[in-house]
C-alpha cells in the first residue's frame, strides 16, 4: 500500500435518502470511472480497500461524511478529490482531501453538529421547549433498535441546544423554528430524532411535520465551548511539517 487518502463527502437534497449501501455502490463505481489505483482485500471475492466512518441515517441530509481509501500509488489528495467528485452525482459531492498521516481518525469522531428545521412550530415556542430541555438532568426516551427496546438519555448527550428563527430565504409559509444541535458519540448512539423526542417529552414540543435533519459537522468535541472541530487537522499539520523546507516528504 502506498498511501491512504481521507475524504469528506456531503449527502444533499433528494440524494439525503441514500442508504449507505447505495453510497458503497455510487463511490465504487467512482472509484472505477476516476481509474483510482486502489488496493484490494485479499480471498476470493477482493474489494477495494475502502473504510467508512460513522455514517448518517437514510433520510438525513449532511456536509460531514468521512471516509478513508488506500491506494496502490500516490496521489495528489486534491486531484483526486476532484476526479472522484466528477463521477459522482450532484448531491454525493467529495468536498475535501488530506493523505492519511496520522492514526486512530474514526477516535476523532466524537460529536456531531446537526441543524433541525421545525416547520409549522414558532421560534418562541421552540426556545421555551430548548430552555426545559437543557435544564433537565435527564431525558430517557425509548427507541426500538435491532437489539430491541432501549432507552437513552439524550440530556447527557447533547452538548449544546439553541432554536433560533428560520431564515427569510426558507421556502414555504407559516412559522419554522431551526434547532442547531451538538450531541455526543455516546454508546447506544443518541440521534437527532431522539433528542426530539426528549423535547416532546419534556416541553411537548410536537412539530406537526417531520424535521428536516442536516448534519453540519463531525469530529472532535471542545468541551469547554461546545463547538465540533476538524477532524483532519491532525493530517493537515502533520503534511505541513512532512513538507517544510527540512521535511521528509
């Protein structure tokens, strides 16, 4: 293997409700179309070497999707990222590249950032629910997963909750509060649509549509703010001193 190449993906409009498997199957085929010398598993069924890291639900949108490919040659992260881009649908779209020169990425993945648009509820009504919710010390819900019934406590996975009015470039009518959330990497997971049963269990907050979920980030928590940060800084300076007039790479 010659070199490892991180990229970050985007999920946007109708192409939101992909599964990850017809993903697998538009990147391999990308993957194909760009001529990317890509390493193979080994067996009798060899798959290109691709891993995938925390990926979103079918049906929500994102601008952080993250994944890792190794390469039988090296290439330039941001010609690929362009090449790989092209032979992909508008909407699956690879907006940014960094080669792979530090371990444990899928470790950095541990909070989300996500955007939720409550159309038919008014800001006023979301901010009183946000406020109850935060100042709970726990939130239990129920979901049903492949495990069976479990229940989560989604306080303690967000790290930060505020509402705030849509903007007037929003299509439709009526009121639409959006709700800008950072939840936790938690183990049973907590999703968006947990912590909005937390709000409707809490404050009654029951939206008379479903949300519009956007995930705007990944990666590292700060805890002291609540802000997620750049998973590839790490790659990115670790290129930057590779590269230095002393460097090695």
């Amino acid at each position: 293997m010659a070199q490892r190449i991180r990229l970050r993906y985007t999920k946007r409009g109708r192409l939101r409700f992909t599964s990850h498997r017809d993903f697998q199957r538009a990147f391999e085929r990308a993957l194909r179309r760009a001529e990317v010398p890509m390493a193979y598993s080994a067996g009798f069924t060899p798959h290109p070497k691709v891993s995938y890291a925390n990926a979103a639900p079918t049906g929500t949108g994102s601008e952080a999707e993250y994944l890792e490919i190794a390469l039988t040659e090296r290439r330039d992260p941001e010609v690929l990222r362009r090449q790989l881009d092209d032979s992909l649908p508008d909407g699956l779209d690879v907006v940014d590249a960094v080669e792979a020169r530090t371990a444990g990425f899928a470790d950095r993945l541990t909070a989300s950032r996500w955007e939720l648009r409550l159309d038919g509820v008014e800001p006023r009504e979301a901010e009183k629910a946000v406020a109850v919710f935060l100042a709970a010390e726990s939130v239990e819900v129920r979901r049903q997963t492949k495990k069976g019934i479990r229940t989560f406590d989604t306080r303690a996975a967000v790290a930060a909750l505020e509402a705030v009015p849509a903007g007037s470039d929003r299509p439709g009518d009526g009121p639409c509060a959006i709700l800008r959330l950072v939840v936790r990497h938690l183990t049973p997971a907590v999703r968006p649509d947990d912590v909005l049963s937390g709000l409707r269990a809490t404050a009654d907050l029951a939206p008379p549509v479903p949300a519009a979920v956007t995930r705007l980030a990944q990666g590292p928590l700060d805890e002291e703010t609540g802000t997620v940060t750049d998973p590839f800084a790490p790659d990115r300076d670790a290129t930057l001193v590779a590269t230095a007039p002393d460097g090695t790479a």
